[in-house]
C-alpha cells in the first residue's frame, strides 16, 4: 500500500510540476487519482500549495512592463540627429574612404609591378628546369653508385 501511495503522489509531483497547479490543465487519466490524493494527502497538497506559489511567481514576472507614450517618438527624433550623412557614409561610417581606397590600389600596384619585374622561372634554360622530370627512372643501385662516386 504504501508502494502505491508514493508511486502515486511521485505521479502527482510530475504532473503538477508539469501542468501547473490548474486542475483544469492536469490529463484526464491522471485526474481521478490526484484528486484522491489531494483529499487523503498532506503532502500532496503541499506540493499543490507550492506548484500554485511558482504559477503565481511567473505569471508576476510575465506581465509586460508598459514603456511611457512618448517614448517611441523621442528615439525615432535620436535616431534621425544622430544618423545625419551621406548614403556613402551609411555604407562606411569609419571615416573617410580615400585612405582604405589609396591603400588598396598602391597594394594592387606593387602586386603588378612585382608581377612584370619578378624572373620567369618557367623559362629558365638553368639545369634544375622545371621541365625536366625529377626523376630519371634509374633504379636504387645506380643512384646508390653515382653517390659513391661524387
């Protein structure tokens, strides 16, 4: 019996910590049983008594907060003062443009200039040609002889 009684009230715990202390909101199955319960056990209305304090915690904390009439006008008058300028300057508000632009093109320059100026390597006439395969296809005693020799 008293297997029973805790599976039950252990049952009921769970069900008003989910539901809510509404008995309206509880399941249609569970209602006989939690009802009984409530009618034979303290601890049940306890749990009852507790789950109704924490409903009434956040339906208190859930309610919106009114903001003042005029509010949402003062911030649209701000925020036309403060964003005064240029469709340019919506686009970068970092300060002037010409610096990140100049700075960019004397890169895109040198990169050019290092490009025309810098030796083709691909038309070397040198030993080590990129051409050239590296290897020539000799087995490991011939290269282990020609190292001998050097």
């Amino acid at each position: 019996m008293k297997e029973t009684l805790s599976k039950e009230l252990a049952r009921f715990k769970t069900v008003v910590e989910t539901y809510g202390a509404r008995v309206e909101s509880w399941p249609k199955a569970d209602l006989p049983m939690m009802q009984k319960l409530l009618a034979s056990s303290d601890v049940a209305r306890s749990l009852l008594r507790q789950e109704a304090k924490f409903d009434q915690l956040l339906s208190d904390k859930s309610n919106p907060i009114a903001a003042p009439s005029g509010l949402m006008g003062r911030v649209l008058m701000n925020a036309e003062d403060i964003n005064q300028g240029s469709f340019l300057k919506s686009l970068w508000p970092f300060g002037s443009i010409w610096q990140p632009a100049a700075g960019m093109a004397m890169a895109a320059c040198l990169g050019i200039l290092l490009g025309f100026t810098s030796p083709n390597i691909l038309e070397n006439s040198d030993e080590y040609a990129l051409s050239e395969p590296s290897f020539s296809g000799a087995t490991l005693s011939d290269l282990e002889a020609e190292y001998e020799n050097l």
